[in-house]
C-alpha cells in the first residue's frame, strides 16, 4: 500500500505559527480562518460567474475610480462579513471602501487591521483569466495613536504581522507569510480544505521571464526602458521571454515560484503608479523579500514606505537578485 502523504492543513499549520507571536492564545488562527472561509465562498462564486447572475458591471464607479464589477462587490461583502465576526479585528480598509471600517477598535480584544483588494483583476473575469485576493495584517499602535482608526493601516509595510494572496486559476492557491517563510496551500474541493502544497517557497536567483504591459514603454522612465533592453538583449547572460497575465497576483505568482521578475512602472499618464500600497504592494512585497527576492518602487523598498492616504498608490518592481540587481544599476545610470 502506498504511504499516504502527510496533510497539513492551514489552520494547523497557523497553529504551529502563532506561538511566535506575544501571548497566543488562538486568535491568530481565528483571525485568519476569517480570510480563508471569505475566500473559499469567493472561490465557489468565481467557478460559476458564467452560469450566474454575477458576471459584469455593477454600475457603481467605486472611490478608486474604476466601475465595479458585481464579483467585486460579492467578494468584498464576504470579507467584510466573516472579518467583521472576529473579536481581534478592529479595523477593516477595502479597496473597495473610501474610508477604513471601525468593527470595534475601542475593545481591549481589538488587536489588529485588516486591509485587502477582495477580486485583483475582476475586470478579466469574463475571459477566463485568473484573479485573485490581496490581504495584509497589522498590528494595533502602541501608542496614542490608535484612537485613529487610520493610523492602524497607515502603517510601514515592514510592520505587517502577515500577508498573503488567494489565486483563483487552474487550482486554488493561498500564498502566505507569517514572517517565517513563505507557504503556499491548494484548496482541495472535496474536503473543503487548503492543504499544504507548497512549503517553504524560495525564488531563483535568477529567472528567464519579465512580466511588464509593454504597450506602455514609450510612457516609462528612460532607466526602465533601458532596462527592458537589457532584458530583451541577453545583457543578463540569458535571453528572457516576455509573460503578462494582466491580473496582478497570476504574475506575482509565476514570478515567485519560477524567478524573473515583474514590474508595474510609472508612466507619463500615472507618474505615481498605479497599485495600491497597503492593498497589493505591501502584502506582495513582504512575500517577495520573505522568499529571498527584491521588492522596490523603483529606489527604496516598498516596506519602507510610510504610507500617508489609505488608497496611495505606489510603482512597484519585484524579482530575483540577478534581475534586481541589474534594474539597480539601471536606475543608478549604470
């Protein structure tokens, strides 16, 4: 009989992390089996957009400017719910919402925020491509501070206490760091669970992918384009092929398993980027730097940024140290 392989679920596996963290007592876990049964009902819905009512606009223009799309709306009704049921969570900041959401940040359990995009890449829904869920946590100030409800999101990247992404594609995926590593976990149908299939992700040193919407090159800073040359000309000591998914967490993905690396440039049009910091730069930053990679908005790490509005948005690069390294000259003028 063959030996049944090992199952390791992500509520155990968050178990065995939360005892790094000061007076664990389970809330840890909590906290985030709210984000995984979120995500698994936004998984089910996102399986069948087609066959229901939930494909296309919801005809609402939301505070980031762009027309929701009723996935969007579905998939941030079900954070919110299951988060907002968690006596640890005090503060809830969706993409989707202008301003931060008080749950009960005045209680002495309230000892975290929540921020996330609920459907990254909604818009490509209706053609088959993948989307995902964006999340990061922070813990509550210590200080006086924390009598804004602001002040605890607009907090360093570097002081996230987690972070992760949901990929919904060919298979689930929930990708997460606790600060120990990178895990990733595929969500098995028929017990309902996400399994550890991923343990311990590290990114090459070097990859053989750029994933960049070069329809926009004439439009980058001239460090970048010349960076793309680069690229493009084997100055790297490898050719490189060109893969853009144009959902933000599919290329994300493929970058941190298989190396390489993706960039989200500044443009004339939006000469500030386009991602959002708290909601996708930082979680995926604090992934890439957890997995051995780089992650910058084009001069400092993105976990040094101290965000200053809830929905700034900032220009991002990530990738393995050969390409890193390399993009670091490029910016130097090197």
């Amino acid at each position: 009989m063959t030996k049944m392989r090992p199952i390791i679920t992500v509520q155990q596996h968050i178990l065995d992390e939360q005892i790094r963290f000061r007076g664990a007592s389970g809330e840890f876990s909590w906290l985030l089996s709210g984000i995984t049964l979120a995500t698994k009902m936004i998984e089910a819905q996102v399986r069948r957009a087609g066959l229901t009512d939930l494909m296309g606009s919801y005809g609402v223009v939301n505070v980031q400017g762009e027309v929701q799309q009723k996935l969007d709306v579905y998939a941030n009704e079900c954070l919110m719910h299951c988060l907002s049921l968690r006596e640890s969570i005090g503060i809830i900041a969706s993409e989707e919402n202008e301003q931060p959401v008080t749950i009960r940040h005045e209680s002495p359990k309230a000892k975290y925020a929540v921020v996330f995009d609920p459907l990254d890449g909604s818009s490509n829904i209706d053609v088959g491509v993948s989307v995902g869920t964006t999340f990061a946590i922070q813990r509550k100030p210590d200080d006086k501070t924390a009598e804004d409800p602001a002040s605890w999101v607009l907090q360093p990247g570097r002081k996230q206490v987690a972070a992760g992404y949901v990929l919904y594609g060919s298979s689930t995926i929930l990708v997460y760091s606790a600060g120990n590593g990178v895990h990733g976990f595929t969500l098995d149908p028929p017990i309902g669970a996400f399994v550890l299939s991923h343990e311990n992700i590290r990114m090459p040193s070097q990859g053989k992918y750029y994933s960049i919407n070069e329809a926009y090159a004439a439009q980058f800073p001239k460090p970048y384009q010349e960076y793309l040359r680069r690229l493009r000309t084997g100055a790297l000591g490898r050719e490189y092929s060109s893969r853009y998914v144009g959902s933000m967490v599919a290329d994300v993905h493929r970058t941190l398993q298989r190396g390489g690396v993706f960039l989200y440039p500044p443009t004339t049009s939006n000469p500030s980027g386009k991602l959002r910091l708290l909601y996708e730069a930082n979680p995926v930053a604090f992934l890439v730097e957890q997995a051995g990679g780089v992650a910058v908005d084009g001069s400092r790490p993105i976990l040094d940024i101290q965000p200053d509005a809830i929905h700034q948005r900032t220009p991002m690069v990530v990738g393995s140290a050969v390409e890193m390294e390399e993009f670091a000259r490029c910016m130097a003028g090197n």
